[in-house]
C-alpha cells in the first residue's frame, strides 16, 4: 500500500502497529489440539480391526442380499406384516402420549421459574437424564423381562425411554415463556395454578404440541426395532423373516419401514407448519 | 356497571378509608445498597398521581412494592385497613385482585383473544376449574364486553391479543385492569412504548377511568409533559428519595433540575 502513509492516524514514527488474531501462547495450543485430533483418528483406526476379505467382498454380498430379497413378498403383508405394522404404530402412538403425560411433571420440576428448590430442580434432571441414557432396546429388554414379550413392554420402553428428550425440551420451553404476562397475572391475584394454566399454558403450547410430534415421528422409527428385542410390532416380523432366512419376506418388512418412516415424516412436517 | 356509576356514593370528607399511606418503605436489592430510601407518602383517595423522575431512581421498585409484585425491605403501605407489606399467600392475592395494573410492555398473553386476556382479570375472583374450562360467570362476560365498548375495542374481542397495535394493546391492558374492579390502579411507564399522540389517549383513559370508579390512580411516566397535563400530583423522585411533591402548576424548571439533574438540557 504505497498510500499507508497518507492514512489519518498513521503512527508518527513509521512504526505501523500489528494486529494477530492469537498470541504465540493460543497458537502452540491450537497446533497441539490439531496434531491431538489427527493421532485420536489414526488410534481409532487401528482399532477397528478391518478384515481385508470381507471388505473386497462388500459390494458383491451387498447385491446377493438385495437379490435373495428380489421379488419382495408381497403376499406376506396381510397375513402378517399389515397387524405388525397397526402394533408398530400403535405403540408408538400410545408410547408418545403416556411420555407426555408422564414427562410434563417432570419438566414443572425442572424448570427453574416453576419450582424454586434447587433440590426438587436436580431430582428432576436427575428424572430425565436416566431414563433418557439408557437406549430404547435396554429398556424394552428389561421391561420384556418383567412383563413377558408384547407389545406392552415395547410401548412402556418407548414411554420411559422418550421422557427424558420429552421433559428437557418441554422444561425449557417453559423457561422460555416472557415473564411479563405472568407478571400481570400474579398483580391480577390469580392463583398459582390459574396463572400455570392462562399464563404459562399459551405461550408454551405451540413448542409442546411440536415436541409430541417430533417425538411420534423418532418413536415410529425406534418402535419398529423394538421387535427385534421382544418388544412387539413390525421388529417381530422382521426378526422372524431373518431367522427363517426368508429374505422376500425381510426386505417386505423394510420396504414397509421405508414407507412408514416417510410418510411419518411428511404427516408430522405439514402438521407442524401449520402449529407454529 | 359500576364502572360508569357516579361517583356520588362516597362522599368527599370520608376519604381516609380510601387513601393509600406508605410510611419508610425501603428495598435493598443487595443489602446496605438502598434502591427506595425510607419513602413515606400518602396518596389520597381520589385522583392520579404522577411520579416523575429518572431511569434507575426507584419508581419503578415503589409501584411494585404496593402490590408485592416486589417485596420491600421494611416498611408499611397502608391501604383499606391493611398493611400490604406484611401480606402472603392468600390474603396477599385477595388484596391484589383489588389493585389494577398497568404495565409498559402491556403484559397481554399473547396468544389469547381480547376477551380471554380481559376475563384473566377476573382470575382472582373465579375458580380456577372455570377459568380452566373457559366456563367465566356470564356477568363477567358480560361485563368484558361493556369495558371493551367503552375502550374503543368493541370489534376485538375474538381477535388474538398479539394481532392488535401497541395502543390497542395498552387499550387491552386497561381494560384488564378495570376488570378487577379495583380500588386503585398501577401504571408503571403505561406510555414509554407509544407515540404521542397515542400516548395522550392513553393517559386520557387512565384518568377518565379512575375518575369515574372514583379511585386514585398511581402514574410512574418519563414524559414530564404528559404528567403535568393529566395528574393531580406530582412526585418527584431522585436516587431513591422524594425531592419533589405538589401539584403540576408548581413544579419548576429547579425542580426538574433536582429531579433529573444536569443543567442543559432544559433549554
């Protein structure tokens, strides 16, 4: 820059000031994380222990096990896969709903503008954070033990797993609400459950019902596998196909999933636009 | 409705009932840093009080020490009998559902129609199933639909509070606050948020209110001009204290300056 000179408040001196983005301290240190990353990749990789066979063979297996389930039975579907389906949805559907209602307490427990105890806020958390850690599968596993396999023990897995994600987002959306209406209504008198009910209430609604939904739409998905563990639905039917080596007959059930989880997919889409 | 009743049942000399007596409220936010220092004031029974003075200086804290929407530190506020500062729990909502208020930012639940925000008005009084079940006593319906005619909002009622313009709103608030059948009404900065000319209409319709429920009316407002023009009473206030009290006519331009402080912007 031939002009630099002629710059107001240019240094008097000619001495022109520097400007770095980090100092050489931040810049070992950014140096150091990057070579870190690059030896985490490279000792996860020797770790994976790649069997040279089966991965040449990869692509030629991939299209044998599509060609064995080539032509897709479709005759199997009304014989089993259509109640397979009904009970996959079915699960999910109640699963969801009992979540809620077993969630939003929880997530009044959580919220710090709701309940004012610190204690009462943690075992809340403490709530969500268990039941949402341990998978779907490890709880349909367990409660298959307790109550026998069904699609019982698939729904109660599918109602405890999701309460976790359910209560955390729905705690927060009620920490979310302005506090101003509430404010009013305190100044109005109203008690503390009218003011839950007319304050609270509207302003989380929108972000509940969104949250139910997405939560139906990810509990289809999960629901379907259930099967596979005991749990009841079209997981039982795939779990049957594959080890009767009825390849026809698995492909029919992950077609159907595919179709499920689309149309899951586009139905929970159109009514969340119109929600929010 | 008695809120256009005239205001002939009460007679002028029995006003000692109806006034509200705050004596050494003080609130520290964080102890030993005084936001209100040991105010003491009597606001009478009828009337609008406007309490002037700068961002920051306590008006703010005051108003809402009266109806414990902030606990003060120590102190009494006397009204109807009651010392409110000494209130919980359900004795405190019942003298609050006696206290109107209105507030800056309108505080409407936005997503409620006109009516359902008027009716959260009587939520104090109403069980909390009917509110629940929108199941309100029809004299409070009807009662809604008589204070939206008479602030201008008769054609709103189904619309959602969130649709309707900033003085539409405050419209609303009011409205609210009348719903309570109050014996005071609260408005903390109940313009800041409006053009002039709304704001005008707005101040208007406080004091005609008030005026008409025959109740005192307890104004905290930035514009100077605006207190002067609708209020009884001035106050003023600076760094937690009253510097000032009197009617509108005698506030001076060396009050202004002990309220507000500086020196140029007067001119």
């Amino acid at each position: 820059m031939s002009a630099a000179g002629a710059l107001p408040g240019g240094p008097a001196g000619g001495e022109l000031r520097r400007w770095q983005r980090f100092t050489p301290l931040e810049r070992v240190a950014r140096t150091g994380f990057y070579l870190f990353a690059l030896l985490a990749v490279l000792w996860a990789l020797r770790t994976i222990e790649i069997i040279p066979e089966f991965l040449y063979d990869a692509p030629h297996q991939t299209v044998d096990l599509f060609a064995r389930m080539w032509p897709i039975d479709w005759s199997w579907y009304p014989k089993v896969v259509h109640a397979a389906l009904m009970e996959t949805l079915h699960i999910a559907t109640l699963g969801t709903i009992l979540a809620v209602a077993l969630a939003a307490p929880v997530a009044l427990l959580v919220a710090t503008n709701i309940t004012h105890s610190v204690i009462l806020n943690t075992f809340g958390k403490f709530i969500l954070v268990a039941t949402r850690s341990v998978h779907s599968i490890m709880w349909a596993l367990f409660f298959v033990a307790v109550f026998g396999p069904g699609a019982l023990a698939g729904m109660l897995a599918i109602a405890v797993h999701s309460i976790g994600f359910t209560g955390k987002f729905l705690s927060e959306a009620i920490e979310e609400a302005r506090p101003g209406p509430i404010e009013a209504l305190k100044a109005v008198g109203a008690p503390p459950l009218a003011i839950l009910i007319k304050g609270y209430w509207p302003q989380v609604k929108p972000a509940f019902l969104a949250l139910a939904i997405f939560r139906w739409d990810i509990n289809i998905r999960e629901s379907a596998v259930l099967g596979l563990v005991g749990g009841g639905g079209l997981g039982m039917a795939l779990d049957t196909a594959l080890s009767n080596l009825y390849w026809d007959q698995a492909g029919l059930v992950l077609f159907v999933i595919f179709v499920v989880v689309i149309a899951t997919e586009i139905v929970t889409t159109t009514i969340r636009s119109r929600i929010l | 409705m008695d809120a256009s009743a005239p205001s002939l049942e009460t007679p002028a000399g029995n006003d000692a009932g109806r006034s509200l007596t705050i004596r050494n409220l003080r609130k520290e936010y964080s102890p030993g840093k005084p936001v209100l220092k040991d105010v003491s004031v009597t606001i009478a029974g009828r009337g609008m009080t406007a309490i002037i003075g700068p961002s920051g200086t306590g008006k703010s804290t005051l108003i809402r020490c009266i109806n414990r929407l902030i606990d003060p530190t120590s102190g009494e506020i006397i009204f109807r009998g009651q010392d409110l500062a000494k209130l919980r729990g359900k004795e405190l909502r019942r003298a609050r559902r006696r206290i109107g208020m209105v507030f800056q930012e309108y505080n409407l639940v936005e997503r409620l129609t006109v009516i359902e925000n008027l009716l959260c008005g009587r939520l104090g009084y109403v069980p909390v199933w009917r509110a629940w079940l929108r199941k309100f006593p029809a004299a409070d319906v009807d009662r809604a639909f008589h204070l939206l005619d008479a602030v201008g909002l008769g054609d709103f009622a189904n619309q959602r509070a969130d649709q309707l313009s900033g003085g539409q709103r405050q419209r609303v608030g009011i409205a609210r606050a009348l719903m309570q059948e109050p014996d005071l009404i609260l408005a903390d900065e109940p313009t800041s948020s409006l053009d002039p000319k709304t704001s005008v209409e707005i101040m208007e319709l406080i004091a005609q209110r008030a005026g008409e429920r025959d109740i005192p009316a307890v104004v905290n407002i930035h514009n100077v001009e605006l207190g002067r023009r609708f209020a009884d009473r001035i106050i003023g206030m600076s760094k937690g204290e009253i510097v000032f009290d009197g009617p509108p006519n005698t506030l001076q331009d060396s009050d202004l300056l002990a309220i507000y402080g500086g020196q140029g912007w007067l001119e």
